[in-house]
C-alpha cells in the first residue's frame, strides 16, 4: 500500500482543517516546500498536494506551489483543488502535477471529465469521491450534492477510471480512525469479480491516527493512504512508515 502525505493549501502556507470547514484552519508551516523536502528526506515517494483557495474560487490558485515542490523534489504529486477546467488542467500538469483529482467537475461537468480521462488516461486521472453520510460533497466540501458515492464511483469505473480518492468528510482532521466499513463496502462493490469493470484503486483519506489505521487499510485492500494530521500532530512519525516502503 502507498503511503501519501497531505499538503493542503491556503494563502501558500501548509494548513490542516477539520471536517473541511475553512473556520478551523490551523498553520503548520509557512512554506509548503519545506515540509515536502522532509516528507522526501523520510524515504516517502508520494504527495497529495490540496488547493483549498481553488476549491473555493472554483479555479486553481496555488500552482506556484507546486510548480515549487515539483520542481525542487522528485515527489510525484497528485494534485486537487479547483480544477473545474480544462485550462486549469493544463496548468496543474505544466507546473509538475504527475496525477490530478476531479471531484466537483466529476458531477458538474460530466463531459468534461470524461474527456479527461479519454486524452490523458486513467493513470493521470483520479476522481474525487469525496462524501457525508455516503453523499458527495463537491466544492472544497463546501456543497452537498444527491448523488449517492457507491454508484457515482461505479458509474465511472464503466468510464474507465482506476484511481479513486474517498475522503468520509465527518472523518477528515478529527483524528478518530478512518472509515472502515464504507471503504470495505466500495471495495467489495466495486470489485471486478462480477464485472468487466477493473477494480477500482482505492486510495483511502480522512481519519487515520495510527500506524494500526494503517495496517488495517492494507489488510482490507487499499491501493494508497493518505494521512495528514496525525503526521503534523505526530500521532504518525514518519519513522513509523518506513515498514510501508
């Protein structure tokens, strides 16, 4: 299983928030790049770099920060936030972005999505299925939408997507484990047994405290992790994740 720390971004500086409400915003440092070149120095390979000012503008915002981690580590980045798009799709890949995360544009703009996925390829493309009690919240979490998360990721493994970011927003930032049963039930759902349809790779966010979250993520199947605040508030030592890599 991957191991991929979060970066999240407001005003250019590395923040954490919890249940992704912009009110209880907390600074860990003041330059992102400076947490990346630790995260590297570790042995970690991966970086989910968060433009929460894009998600919010609906546009992207902090590409010079990436543009900067991109440019200054070997990280391979995925990036999310704002991409609602194909102009800021261009950019997020210009400036270092191996893979990029559409959420909100996944269920506004279906279309474009999709051609998405037909030019660059489901290696590049990961949808953002992002949820509160198993709906999708899109917008930098900011807006509910009806769509249910189970079939909104099965309609787009027949699309073709692979990879699947699934933040359980009541979760996020509240350092009490991960969501367990909902991502034994998108994997056992959206499994390939019964289907032409590939597996989905599931990459699991939102809630992991321990290195026990961790090895049960693994043991039930999960292609990536990411963890955010148990590592800036040192639940997770980076030490603690060389047994994953």
């Amino acid at each position: 299983m991957r191991i991929i720390p979060a970066i999240d971004i407001i005003d250019g500086k590395c923040v954490r928030l919890s249940k992704g409400d912009y009110n209880t915003k907390k600074i860990y440092n003041e330059n992102p790049l400076e947490v990346a070149k630790q995260f590297e120095d570790s042995g970690i390979q991966y970086l989910h770099l968060v433009d929460l000012d894009g998600a919010k503008a609906k546009h992207i915002v902090n590409y010079k920060v990436l543009e900067a981690i991109a440019t200054k580590t070997n990280l391979k980045i995925d990036f999310g936030g704002g991409l609602k798009s194909s102009d800021d799709l261009t950019t997020a890949f210009n400036s270092g972005a191996k893979q990029v995360t559409g959420g909100s544009i996944a269920v506004h703009n279906t279309e474009i999505f999709e051609n998405w996925l037909s030019t660059y390829g489901s290696q590049k493309i990961i949808l953002g299925a992002d949820c509160k009690n198993e709906n999708i919240a899109i917008s930098g979490w900011l807006e509910d939408s009806t769509l249910k998360v189970i079939p909104f990721i099965k309609g787009y493994q027949k699309k073709g997507v692979q990879y699947v970011i699934c933040t359980d927003i009541l979760k996020d930032g509240m350092l009490e484990g991960p969501s367990l049963a909902l991502y034994k039930k998108i994997l056992s759902e959206c499994s390939n047994s019964n289907s032409k349809d590939q597996s989905v790779k599931l990459i699991a966010s939102g809630g992991i405290t321990s290195i026990t979250d961790l090895e049960t993520l693994k043991d039930l199947g999960c292609e990536a992790a990411i963890i955010g605040k148990a590592l800036y508030e040192n639940r997770i030592s980076l030490k603690d994740l060389e047994r994953f890599y």
